[in-house]
C-alpha cells in the first residue's frame, strides 16, 4: 500500500507518475482511507455471513458503528485536507493490483480529493444518521439484522463508488450500489409490489450500466487507461466525436442510477422498501451517483459540447416531469420521490451548464441530502404514527400529534421551496442564477420547477400537518421514540444551516482544483433582483396550493373525475406505458419473431434432415431383410440387367 499525493483529473499528472512520500502526520491519517470502506464492509459480512438469527441480538449496534466510525475517519482527514494548500488537496492510496491482461491492468486504488472527500462525508454522515433511525423504525421487524447488513452493504459500494480513482472501480461500486438497492428495495418480498419494484430497478438500472460498461471500454481503447487522471492527460489529443460517444455513454448510465428521463420509472417504485431505505437511496447514495459521474468526467464533458448540452436537457425535462408529479401524487413517499427526481434534475441542469455549473451541483447535492433525508425520515415517522399508512389523504392536523417531526419536517420543507436563509435558497437559487447566465430559456424553465415546488411541498404540508383531522377511527398519532427524531433533529439543523458552505464562495473554491470555477456570466437584471423574482415565484406557488388545499375541505377519498393533466401525472406522465410501447412490446415481438424463425428455419432444416435420414434408412432397412434367398433373388436380378444392357449397347 501506498499513499502519495495525486491529482485529480485534469489538472495534476496521472497518479502513477506521483513519487511516493514518506508519511508525515497527514499521509499517516490518509493510510486509513481504505478502512473507511473496509468498515461497513466488514459489518455487512459479519451480518450476512452469520445469518439473521445468530446476528439479530447485535446487528443494528454494529451496522450503525462501523458507518459511525466512518464518518468519524472522513472528517479527520476533511480537516486535514483542508488544512493543506490547494494544489495538495489530491491524496491517492494504491491498495493492490486487481489484474492484468496484456498491456492492461486495473489497480484497487482510492483518490481523496475536495471532490469524493465532501460526498464521503455526505454519505457516511447521512448514512449514520439513517441507520441510527432504523434502530427505532425496524426495531419489530423479525429479520432486522439483514436489513443492517444489506445498509451497510449499501453504503460500502457507494464509498467505493466514489473513492474509486479509475473508471474500472468505479464500475464496481457502481454494480455494488445496484445489488444492494434491489435487496433493499424487495426487502419485503413478501408483498408481490415490493418484488415487482425491486425487479424493475433492476433491470432499468441495467440499461443505465451498459452505457457506463461501454463508455470505459471506449475509454480504453482510446487512452490506453481507465484512471481519471490518464484519461484526463490524454483527453486533448482525442477527437471531438470520440469523446462525444463517451459523453452519451456516460450519460445513460447517470440517467440509470439518478432516474432521470427517460431512465425515471424506477425511482418511485422503489417507495415499496423500508423509509430509511428511501431516505438512503434519495438523499445519501444511489441517485447522486449519476451526478457524481459528470462532475467528475468533467474533463469529458468540457471537451464534447453536445454531449454537455444533453446533459443540460436531461437535466431540464427531467425536474419539470417530477415537479409535475409529485403534484398528483396522495402517497406521501412517491411525491417526495417525484421531488427527488426533479431535484436531481437541478443537479443535472447545473452540470450541463459546464464550469459555471459543476460547483452549484455539488453545492445542491449536499444540501438536498440534508433536507431530503430530513422529510423522508419525517415522511416515516409520519407513517410510524399513523400505522403505516402512506396516504395523505388519511392524514390532517398531525402538527399537534406529532410536534417534533412536524417542525422538523417544516424545516426541510423550507429548504427545499428554496424560503430565503434556509440551505435549499443557497444552493437552487445559485443553478437558477447560473441557468439564466448561461441560457435564458434554461433559466426560465429552473424558474418553473421552482414555483412548481412551492406547490407541491406546500400541499403536502397541509394535507399532512395542517388540514382537518382526517383520521381513521382506529387511528391514535403518537411522536416518535428519540431514537428516530433525533436524526431528524439533527437534518432539520442542517436543513437550516447548509447554506452557510457558500460564505465566501467557500463551496466553489474548495471545489475549484477538480472542477474549475466561472460565476462571471451575463444576466439581464442584477442577481438581487432576480433572487427577488425567485421568491416572487415560489410566493406565487405557495399561494396556489393553499387556495386549493387550505381553503378547502379535502376529501378522504381521490376523486375519480379529474382533468387529464392529473390522470398523467398521477400516471406518472405514462412513462410505464411508453417504456411498454417503445421498448418492452417491440421487444417481446423481436423475441417472438427469433423464436419463430428458430423453430421454423433452424429446427426446422435440423429436424427435416434428421427425418430424411430416418426416411431413407426406413427405406433401405426393408432390403436388408437377412433372408439369402432374397439377397440371391438380388444379386440374380442385377446380373441380368448388366447383361441386358451390355447386350443392347453391342447391338446398337
């Protein structure tokens, strides 16, 4: 093992080319990187291996230390990151050489840098905080101790996923992150819905995952290497349209793991897991990975306009269809997921937008994982108090039943309608601001899906907490244990103070050696007055939910008549249907044609010479009879036919 200082793609030399130094008090700190996958790791083994029963006294203790232990490793090396100048903020650790094949091999080797160290952090921080709450949330469940183990697993992948200083490894923590969410997500798999979602992520994800396999094998044959730092070196002396074919490629597999458009059907699906697991999946890990692959490709991505430019509409379509249904959706967890959805969207427009964007994704990544796992957790106690339920039409006026998650959950409502001074006003307004700089109708769309937000988030508050009391008879509301508010407690403060990673620009700036930074863009009005229309927007929004849903009884049951926008977002805007027609039917006639053609053609010349032979020799066994008079008879008969015919040719 080694620990050097390395660089990040693009702006520092390939990490092989980096001299080993001998460890001083920070590379001594760094010589722990590995552990901090290692830790989960290891705790999602000694749960698994040893089974749900031999494991169930202690397994939610060990699953939430190791991941508590990680944290604790992230943020002493953050420190000391930070405590380095910034051409030094790149460590790199070479673990062991994976394999070898001809002039190729793949290491096992991590990279710490301004980059994978904040979403290090992210995960393992959040990722604590969501299995500390599982303790109390699955504390009857009888098969706890797998959960835990498949938590752990989850959040293991992900670290490799993110610490991975090569495409190859990369690719690991990625199909890691796949396994896992499809344990998660069918973890109930005795309920056909949640096998069925869990299927469907799957092979959706899959889709994404060929983009992401071919887009590295590209990179190989192109560069020779699949470190970000060799592809980086090298990426000038590639042609446009190469690199544009990798954009694509990469592009597909974020669009698989982000559920973006048209890869999203999965993403609210997934509801049917357990809420922490929705709150892993949505805040922590696997829809930020998509993000996490463009920002750190961005060597790619500023070398292939067009493939930015997709990006950027992806990223576009992709938060206005999930603002849209999350506007139709009664199921509290499957609008918050229709609001992840757009808000990776957010993410994605900012990506797109290139070296004026990269940092404001990540910026919004971070403080989306706050208040998104903050209302995901809130959306569970909510469940917890009203015996699973999910269905906000079965709610009202819980703010005084369930108090502490009531504020909590305001808190991360605030956020993410983007009210001034909370976290989500820093970090959306700075994409929309960005959007404007860049592309006016970009701009004017992210202006859109802002006041959509307000909408939705603000019917969801009143539905759940601040309507009439629609409780059913057998229904008594109860708060949580502390086991579960205090994370949310912890959230709803992050929620509130996320913000405070844009003083001075820190977010960019820290960001800047790895993404590069540009906020000198052309605005047709001064950012104030535009942070002004912003909120303007978002007022408008609010105002509009609440002269539907506060001034109005609402009803128990969903209407049956409603206008046909609502029929398709409440249909999710049909896009199970489109993937049917476009993909699955057409599909299903390919397969059925092959078969056709396999038995008519294939077997069919097989079997028809098969039954030839057996023709034939049917025929020829009836000469074979073993009577020698009959062969006699035979030999007789063509004796004189010989001789009939030679005769006959002598006389002509």
């Amino acid at each position: 093992m080694v620990v050097a200082p390395a660089v990040q793609a693009g702006l520092l030399p390939h990490l092989e080319t980096v001299p080993v130094v001998s460890p001083g008090p920070a590379e001594g700190v760094f010589s722990l990187l590995w552990v901090i996958i290692a830790l989960p790791a290891l705790g999602a083994a000694l749960i698994l291996v040893l089974g749900n029963r031999r494991s169930q006294a202690w397994a939610h203790l060990l699953g939430t230390a190791t991941v508590a232990g990680s944290f604790v490793l992230a943020a002493v090396m953050m420190v000391a990151l930070v405590g380095r100048g910034e051409e030094d903020r790149q460590v790199g650790q070479h673990l062991y050489t994976w394999f070898e094949a001809g002039r190729f091999q793949a290491d096992v080797a991590l990279l710490l840098d301004p980059l994978s160290a904040l979403f290090v952090l992210l995960i393992t921080g959040v990722g604590a905080l969501i299995h500390l709450y599982s303790v109390g949330y699955m504390a009857h469940d009888e098969r706890r101790a797998r959960f835990f183990g498949y938590l752990n697993l989850f959040v293991a992948a992900m670290l490799v996923l993110v610490l991975a200083d090569n495409y190859l490894l990369l690719f690991l923590g990625w199909e890691g992150v796949g396994l896992a969410s499809y344990l998660l997500i069918g973890f109930w798999q005795h309920r056909t819905s949640a096998a069925v979602a869990a299927k469907k992520a799957f092979v959706v994800n899959r889709v994404g995952d060929i983009g992401l396999a071919l887009g590295a094998m590209l990179l190989f044959a192109t560069f020779g290497t699949v470190s970000f730092a060799g592809v980086s070196e090298r990426a000038g002396g590639a042609s446009e349209t190469t690199l544009t074919i990798v954009g694509l490629l990469l592009l597909l597999g974020a669009c698989g793991k982000s559920a973006q458009v048209p890869l999203q059907s999965w993403l609210l699906d997934a509801m049917e897991g357990p809420t922490p697991v929705s709150a892993l999946i949505h805040a922590a890990t696997m829809v930020t990975a998509g993000v996490y692959l463009v920002v750190r490709s961005s060597f790619i991505f500023e070398r292939a306009e067009v493939a930015r430019t997709a990006v950027m509409l992806v990223g576009l379509v992709t938060l206005l269809v999930g603002a849209v249904i999350g506007c139709a959706k009664d199921d509290i967890k499957k609008a918050l997921a229709g609001s992840t959805m757009s808000q990776i969207g957010y993410m994605m427009l900012a990506a797109g937008l290139g070296v004026a964007g990269y940092g404001f994704a990540i910026f919004h990544l971070l403080t989306h994982g706050f208040f998104k796992a903050n209302m995901f957790l809130g959306a569970g106690s909510v469940m917890h108090a009203m015996d699973d339920d999910v269905d906000m039409r079965h709610y009202g006026a819980l703010r005084t039943a369930v108090p502490v998650t009531f504020l909590t959950f305001a808190m991360g409502y605030l956020a993410i309608i983007g009210f001034p001074g909370f976290a989500g006003f820093w970090s959306k307004d700075k994409i929309i601001e960005t959007a404007f700089g860049v592309n006016f109708w970009a701009g004017l769309a992210a202006l859109a899906g802002a006041g959509i937000t307000a909408f939705y988030m603000t019917r969801l508050m009143i539905m759940t907490f601040l309507s009439e009391k629609r409780w059913a008879p057998e229904a008594h509301p109860h708060e949580s244990p502390a086991v579960m508010t205090v994370p949310l407690i912890v959230l709803a403060a992050l929620s509130v103070l996320g913000g405070v990673l844009y003083l001075g620009g820190w977010i960019t700036d820290w960001l800047a050696p790895v993404t590069s930074v540009e906020e000198h863009h052309e605005l047709a009005v001064s950012p104030l007055v535009l942070t002004l229309i912003v909120v303007a927007v978002v007022a408008v929004g609010v105002a509009a939910a609440w002269f539907l849903f506060g001034r109005r009884e609402i009803a128990r049951e969903a209407p049956r008549k409603v206008s046909f926008a609502t029929r398709a977002a409440r249909a999710d805007l049909y896009g199970d249907a489109i993937n049917e027609q476009l993909l699955m039917r057409p599909g299903d006639r390919l397969v059925e044609s092959l078969v056709t053609f396999d038995d008519a053609i294939v077997d069919g010349t097989v079997d028809g010479t098969g039954g030839a032979a057996l023709g034939m020799s049917g025929t020829f066994r009836r000469v074979q009879s073993g009577y020698v008079r009959n062969y006699a008879l035979s030999v007789l008969a063509g004796a004189l036919i010989v001789a009939v015919t030679l005769l006959a040719v002598n006389l002509a």
